[in-house]
C-alpha cells in the first residue's frame, strides 16, 4: 500500500495547498470561484474533449458495465434514503442524502486523477460513470425534489433538465469528443497539442480549486454527514465491486477503475444543488468536508486493492 500512498500524495497534496491558500485568505473566496470557472469551462473541458476524441464509443459504453454501476448506486442510495426517511426528514432531504452517499467528485478529482494513477485505459470508464451521475442521478434528484414541493410533475421539469445538461460543459465536451470519433479521423496534431497544454491545467487547477473551496465550508449535524461518508468512502465501492465483480462481470480493468471512483469523496455539485433548493446545504458540505478529508487513507487503500485487476500501475 506505501508505495500507492507515495503515487496519491502528490494530489492530496495539491488540495492540501489549495486548502491553505483558502484558509489563510491567501486565495480568497472569489479568486476560487474564477479558478473553478476556468477549470470547469476550459482546462476540464479540454482535458474531457481529448479523451473523448481518442476513444471510440465502444472504449466508453458497455451494457454491464451500466448495470454494475447502476446496482451499486442504487443499492446505497435507497440505504441512504432510507435511513433519512426513518429519521423522519423530509423527502426533499432524503434525496440530496442520497445523492451524497453515490456522487463522487468524478469531473473535478476521478478524472484528472484516475487517469495518470491507472492509465490512460481509466478515460473510458471514468467518463462512462461522469455520464450517469450528470444524467440519472441529478435528473432524479431534481425529478424528486421538484415533484415533493409541486405535488406533480410537469413537462416544464423535462425542459429545465434538458438545458441543464446542454449547459452542462462536461457533458457538451464529452458528447462533442465522441461525435469527432466517430467521423474517424484523427485530432490535427495543433488542436490535439493546445487541447493537451490547455488540459494539462485542469489536474492542478482542479486539485488546488477543491482544496481552496474546503476552507469556506463550514460543518454541521457531524453525525449525519460522518454516515454519509461512510456511505460514499467505504459502502459505495463495496457496492460497486459486488455489481462489476459478481454479478455482470464487467471487464476486470474497467472493474477496478469503476471501484477506484466509487471511492472517491462526496462531490462538489451535489453542494451546488442542495444550495440551488435550499435543501440542508450545510449538511452536504459537511459531508463533504469529512469524505475528502478520510478518502486520503480510503481512496489509496482502494486503489491498491484494484491495481492486481489493472495488472499493476
């Protein structure tokens, strides 16, 4: 496991600085929220359309690669809701719960990270999963949380949804990678240089903006967001492995890059969306907060328990 832990150091690291930065106002809170604008609109962006454009849609898509992923997200999330609703909070909470115990910061962390930590074959899966949480999982949460306050749904819900996910830069840069694809030529070697200059920010950047936003979070209901945690961190993964290992049969590479970003920690959008509701957003940042602080010790032991199925790292 050490020298797993000595190949992920480097990018706890990076957010380690960034936190500093943040606490001590070095960096302050509107210099993050520009350095997350230009990580999500143009060095992610650039790194997710690179990726895209060098993989054909068989690289990215597999049927049991879906179904494991899905069993796994939904096996947690309906624990995580669940439990809530035993506690007796309402639907809408229950919901951005669930969310936090399934959504990992796939975009910001899994993909620049994953990808240099277990190869360039990591760039399909990990787009996959990016995928279906952008698309199932915050359509159902707002399908929820839309449907719990109007008592109804309406086609109105479908149109929001709909220019959500064209808005969404992550989901337009991946789509337009796979449409280059599929023409079947290959990137001009300028375009396929800037890309990788301009992408070649996006770890870093990423890294350091996740680090610089954790210090203007504050914590709250700490026995909440501590289960939440554990949800993502530890049960997810769990849940995933038992869905690619066992029952689909999910390709072993593909499997442990499934795993590995299982484990990732709670993601930064699902605070974005608690706080666009209103619904317990200082319980997701906690959770958040938490989750990123113990996945330095989950995520290295995860993906040292993985690394057999990639053939090494």
């Amino acid at each position: 496991m050490l020298p797993i832990l000595f190949k992920t150091l480097p990018f706890f690291a990076l957010m380690g600085l960034g936190y500093l930065a943040g606490r001590t106002r070095f960096f302050t809170e509107e210099a993050t929220a520009w350095l997350t604008k230009f990580v999500f609109y143009f060095a992610l962006s650039a790194m997710i359309f690179r990726f895209a454009a060098n993989l054909s849609l068989g690289e990215v898509y597999s049927n049991e690669f879906l179904l494991a992923y899905l069993f796994g997200c939904a096996l947690v999330y309906a624990l995580a809701v669940g439990v809530a609703l035993w506690r007796r909070v309402r639907i809408e909470e229950a919901a951005i719960e669930g969310q936090c115990a399934v959504i990992g910061n796939t975009g910001f962390l899994g993909a620049p990270m994953l990808v240099v930590l277990l190869g360039p074959q990591a760039a399909g899966p990990v787009l996959m999963m990016l995928a279906i949480d952008l698309i199932v999982f915050s359509t159902l949460v707002t399908f929820i949380i839309t449907g719990s306050r109007q008592g109804r749904m309406s086609l109105g819900i479908f149109k929001v949804l709909a220019l959500g996910l064209l808005k969404n830069p992550m989901i337009v840069s991946m789509s337009l990678g796979l449409a280059w694809s599929a023409t079947g030529f290959a990137v001009p070697v300028p375009v396929n240089d800037f890309l990788a200059l301009l992408g070649g920010a996006a770890t870093p950047g990423a890294l350091f903006a996740i680090g610089a936003s954790l210090a203007f979070k504050s914590a709250e209901r700490m026995g909440v967001a501590g289960w939440l945690s554990f949800c993502k961190l530890v049960l997810h993964p769990l849940a995933v492995a038992v869905g690619a290992l066992w029952l689909f049969d999910v390709e072993p590479q593909a499997a442990a890059v499934m795993i590995a970003a299982a484990s990732l920690p709670v993601a930064g959008n699902t605070y974005i969306l608690a706080q666009h509701f209103g619904v317990a957003p200082q319980r997701v940042s906690t959770s958040i907060l938490i989750s990123t602080a113990f996945s330095i010790v989950t995520v290295t032991l995860v993906i040292a328990l993985v690394t057999p199925l990639m053939g090494g790292i």
